[in-house]
C-alpha cells in the first residue's frame, strides 16, 4: 500500500507568485516537483533544527553559515600561499572525518573518491568531479590554494594544480611513486 497522500496547503499570495513564476521560466516543472525539492532540501540539511530568528543553522552535527563569497575571499587575502594550502589540508581532515561519521565513508580511499568528491559537492564549496586523473572543481567558493589542501588532505593524494584562466580549479593526480625506484 502506497504511502502517498493528496494534501491540500494555502499559500499566501507572495509565496504563489513566487512558484508561479519559477513555473514559468522553466526552472520548476511544478507546484510537486518544487514542494518536494524542498521537502529533499529540508530534510537533507535539517531544516527543522535551524533557528533562523537567531540566526543559527545546523545540518546534523554541522554549524552552517551563509555569507557572501566575497567575505571567503577576504579571509584568505594576503595571507602566504603555502599558509592556504595548509589551511585547506586542516579543512579536508575535517572534512574526510565528517563524510566516515555521516555516510561510514573512507574518503582516502580511491574507490570512494567519487562519493567523497559528491559529498563535497554537497556542502556548497563547489561541484567536485572525479575525471581520470584529474579533479575538477567547478564554481569555486574556495580560493585554489585552500581547495588544492583539503582536496590532499581528503583524498590522501598529493594533487598537481593546473593553471587556468576561468573561474574553476583543475588538479592532475600526481603518479604514484614507482615501486620499483630505489632498487
């Protein structure tokens, strides 16, 4: 037996109007589609924990903040680019215990690279992409340095950045040392 149930909910003139016209530029398919990504959304992100009178939010054991990246940017400003790589590997620590607490997932492991890199997808930082032997992260909240740390850290690899002139980071994955070298 389906656990599906018709529900009826008035919404207030503002808030119809809004999905109406989401509705028509194309960006929902419908009224549905829209209430049930948010519900996703909700649920996913714990939104029935976040006080936002108060201004906090919380994700599971996770504090969430939104801030412009301007501000993300701001903070690593003259700072030395060693100092950010570094930084970023203490984030990708963080992140690798985060992603075995909540999904029982050893990102340092390379059969989990891809989930791991879609966990990270999650979190708003970028959209992380496994490609061969590179990794790709597309819209960037992070500056390359911070991102290029904690994508080391994460993996467990040591990761060559690529010089791009787009507002995306590109790593190549280092080879390996040869098992034979020193022989």
């Amino acid at each position: 037996m389906s656990s599906r149930r018709l529900t009826t909910v008035t919404l207030d003139g503002e808030s119809l109007r809004y999905i109406e016209r989401l509705l028509a530029e194309g960006r929902v398919r419908s009224k549905k589609a829209f209430v049930d990504a948010c519900l996703a959304f909700g649920i996913r992100y714990s939104l029935d924990r976040w006080r936002v009178d108060s201004g906090l939010f919380f994700a599971g054991p996770v504090r969430v903040v939104i801030l412009p990246q301007k501000a993300l940017e701001e903070l690593s400003r003259g700072a030395p680019k060693n100092a950010l790589v570094d930084a970023g590997r203490g984030m990708g620590a963080v992140f690798r215990s985060y992603i075995l607490v909540n999904q029982g997932l050893k990102a340092n492991l390379r059969a989990n690279w891809g989930r791991a890199l879609d966990a990270m997808t999650g979190t708003g930082l970028g959209q992380f992409t496994l490609k061969a032997d590179t990794v790709e992260v597309q819209h960037p909240a992070l500056p390359r340095e911070v991102a290029h740390g904690l994508l080391e850290a994460l993996l467990g690899a040591e990761l060559e950045p690529v010089d791009l002139a787009l507002d995306m980071h590109l790593f190549r994955l280092k080879a390996p040392p040869s098992s034979s070298a020193g022989r």
